[in-house]
C-alpha cells in the first residue's frame, strides 16, 4: 500500500492532481483544502495517501496532513458516507474546525458540506464524538507555555480540560489550552466556551 507520495506537481484539476514521482504519474484525488494548499506545476510537493483497492480500480485520496487523512478514513466508516461525502466536508472545513464542530455538536457547521444534511451531520457527530484523532500541534502550544502549565482546578475549566482529554488530547496538551483560555476569557466562562477556545489553541 502506498501511505506518501513526495514528487513535482504534474496536473492541478478540480478534484484531483497528477504528482509526478520519479517520472511516473500518479493521479490523486483530494479535497478541495489540499488542493488549494499545493503548490503550482513544476514544484515539489507531498501527499499521505489512502489507497483504495477493488477488483475494477485502484483509486489513491492524497491529503495535506495525516491529521485530515485521518479523518477520511473515519468518515467512511460512518453509514451512507462514501469517499465524494468525505471529501466534501474536509473541503470545507479543516481538520480542527471539524474537531471543534463534533465536541460541541455544531450540526449546523457540519451541515455546510455539500451533500450532507442535518441528518448525516447528526449522525457525523454522534458516531464520531468518540473516536476523533488527537493532533501533535498541540505540543508546540505546550512549549510555547513554559511546558509547565499548573494543573486546571474544579469547576468550568476542569470540565473542559476533561472534554479534551476525552476527545483525545494528553492532559498536558489540555492544560495548557484552557488555561489560555480562561486568560483570554476570564475565571466566569462556561465550559462550553473554554472548550471552543481550548481547542483554537490546539489548532495555532
């Protein structure tokens, strides 16, 4: 199985680029946000791949991040979404926004996608609020505190380092973005709202 693929950007189309890897070209589809982000024909650029196998073809998905591959892969698994619904809501919203939509059960951000309704957007959310990824960009926010970030006592905060914690961050990572939170927020914020800022931290 092909997991990355470094090479020159061949072809930009709509929905898919032909990377050249060594003189050979692969054709890759990808979500419009990965398209966007690569580079013009002729220069370098890298892809995580999700090959998917059947007897009649073999399709490569290429994402910017293994973050957003990570969430295709989810996605799929939910009943009803196939690799066009799950390109359509990472084209529209990144892998953060999409974590920050599932842990507040934003159905209507994730309804922004095309082809998914409210329906599929409150399924999205109630099989995935469970099983999201967490991301290694949290580290550089623990750094970027001190790395030593007192532990987050009783009331909203806590609930809200739980929430993380619960979604899939470490519990220093946690720390550390809500207590940047409750800075920019003050001591009297809803948990709802330091988890919303908690995790815009985690997306810098």
């Amino acid at each position: 199985m092909i997991g990355k693929l470094k090479g020159v950007v061949d072809t930009l189309e709509e929905d898919h680029v032909i990377l050249d890897v060594h003189g050979v070209g692969y054709l890759v589809h990808c979500s419009g946000r990965t398209l966007s982000a690569l580079p013009r024909a002729g220069e370098a650029a890298a892809l995580f791949i999700e090959t998917h196998v059947r007897e009649d073809q073999i399709r490569l998905f290429g994402f910017a991040s293994a973050a957003e591959r990570d969430w295709f892969r989810l996605l799929q698994g939910i009943q009803g979404i196939g690799t066009k619904t799950a390109l359509a809501v990472l084209s529209t919203l990144s892998a953060s926004e999409l974590t920050q939509a599932i842990a507040l059960g934003d159905k209507a951000t994730v309804a922004r996608a095309p082809g998914v309704g409210p329906r599929v957007a409150t399924r999205i959310i109630t099989e995935l609020k469970d099983k999201m990824p967490g991301f290694s960009a949290s580290e550089p926010l623990v750094a970027q505190l001190g790395g030593g970030v007192a532990p987050v006592q009783g009331g909203a905060a806590a609930d809200a380092v739980s929430a993380l914690v619960n979604l899939g961050y470490g519990v220093p990572q946690a720390n550390a973005a809500i207590a940047a939170a409750l800075r920019g927020a003050g001591e009297g914020a809803k948990t709802e709202v330091l988890i919303r800022l908690g995790l815009k931290e985690l997306a810098k």
